[in-house]
C-alpha cells in the first residue's frame, strides 16, 4: 500500500484564521543510541503548492530526501533548525532533550503565529513557543510537519556521515547512528565513542562489557569513560 500524502488542511485553516506564519516540526534520532537529537521547523508560504513526493521522511529514500530538502528550503519562507546534544539526552532523557531541539528549531525561525508539531502534546510548550497542535502521526498527514521531517531527517544523516570519519568502523554513514548488528559489533570491537549516549541500555551494556575485561586484565584501576564531548551545532558543522 501506498504511503499517506500529506496535505495542507490544518494550514489552510490556521491562514484562513489569520495566523499566516504556521510552523510544521518533527525531530529525528530518538532512537539510535549515538549522535544528537535534530528537529527542523518549516514555515511556508500562505496557500503555496506542495512539491510532489514529500511525505514522511521515513517513507523516502536518502536520495529522494536530498531531493527534496534544497526544493523545501528553497520554497519555505523560513526555516530552523536545532539540536540537543549526546551530554544533554544522557543529562535531560531523551524525551526532554527532544522537545529542547524543537524549541530551538523554533526560536531559530524569526518569529510565527502558530505552531503544528508531530506527537502528543507536551507539557508546558505552550508557554515556550506559543500557540500549538499536536498532532499524532502529523509528519504523515500535514504538510509542513512532513517538510520538517524531510529537512530534519537530511541534516541528521549529514552530520552522522561526517562523524563516521572521525569514528570510523561504526557505520554511522549508512546506519545513522541506530543499534544494528553491525553497530553493536563494532562496540565490541572497538568500545564506545564520546558521540555514543550513556544511558542507552546498549551502551550502558557495552561499557559492562568494557568495565568486566579490564577487571578480567587485572586492571583495576582504569580511569573511568570520558564525558561525551559537545555535539556539534548541526548548522555550523554543515557550513563549514
């Protein structure tokens, strides 16, 4: 079966209404157990076409989504994007750290009227970013959410790619980040990285692993894990 086409509705409804600078949001990388958390907010033009073949980013090839992410940002009045960090999932949880980079998606807009978010509703967002709805399975079925997931999902892959330079063996260029075989083998092999999130169970079973071979070494002293080193901005890291 076909994938849903997102639509324009509820943004009619809110330009009919006044409310011209309607933002869509989604994040990525709530997952995977390495790598920050990015979320991309789209505002786009009051009764603009859509572009075909935007829909869930899930739903879209890594070529389809390059694509399509120059057309979205080169039709959208504004877009931003923001990230919360390895240190502030392991810090906040993943949910809190999720909502902290659509805040800052957000903010990085210039201003809007209202805001469509993909999810349930989140507590005290409101007093953050203003009037808002959530809408379950919202990059599916609205519009902007689905650009914001495409733009989201584009430059978490990205900035994933260059950190398999810096940490190569993991795959993150291919397997941006999640637990697959692959991945979990290379923990074995090569132990965890300052990118990787410690409160992960995967993680927290491989550094298990690392703490019972050093006891087994007679190493009894090791120093303790690095804290995980800040992740880049993932706008400037794409600018340079």
């Amino acid at each position: 079966m076909a994938p849903p086409v997102p639509t324009l509705r509820l943004e009619r409804l809110l330009w009919k209404a006044g409310a011209t600078r309607v933002a869509g949001v989604d994040e990525v990388g709530v997952a995977p157990t390495c790598g920050p958390v990015v979320a991309a907010a789209v505002i786009l033009r009051p009764n603009c076409r859509q572009i075909t073949g935007v829909r869930d980013s899930k739903t879209l090839s890594a070529s389809q989504r390059e694509a399509l992410a120059p057309e979205i940002r080169r039709r959208a009045v504004a877009v931003g994007v923001g990230a919360a960090s390895v240190a502030e999932i392991d810090r906040l949880n993943v949910y809190h750290a999720t909502h902290l980079a659509m805040r800052r998606a957000i903010a990085r807009l210039g201003g809007h009227d209202h805001v469509l978010v993909d999810g349930l509703p989140i507590a005290g967002f409101e007093a953050d970013v203003g009037p808002y709805d959530a809408i379950v399975d919202g990059d599916s079925c609205v519009y902007s959410i689905a650009c914001a997931s495409v733009v989201a999902k584009v430059v978490r892959d990205r900035l994933m790619a260059r950190l398999a330079v810096r940490y190569p063996g993991y795959g993150w260029d291919h397997n941006a980040g999640y637990a697959t075989a692959e991945h979990r083998a290379a923990l074995r092999a090569l132990g965890v990285t300052p990118y990787h999130r410690r409160s992960f169970a995967p993680i927290r079973e491989a550094l298990a692993g690392i703490v019972q071979l050093d006891f087994n070494l007679e190493a009894v002293d090791a120093a303790p894990a690095p804290e995980p080193e800040p992740d880049p901005d993932p706008v400037a890291a794409l600018a340079r």
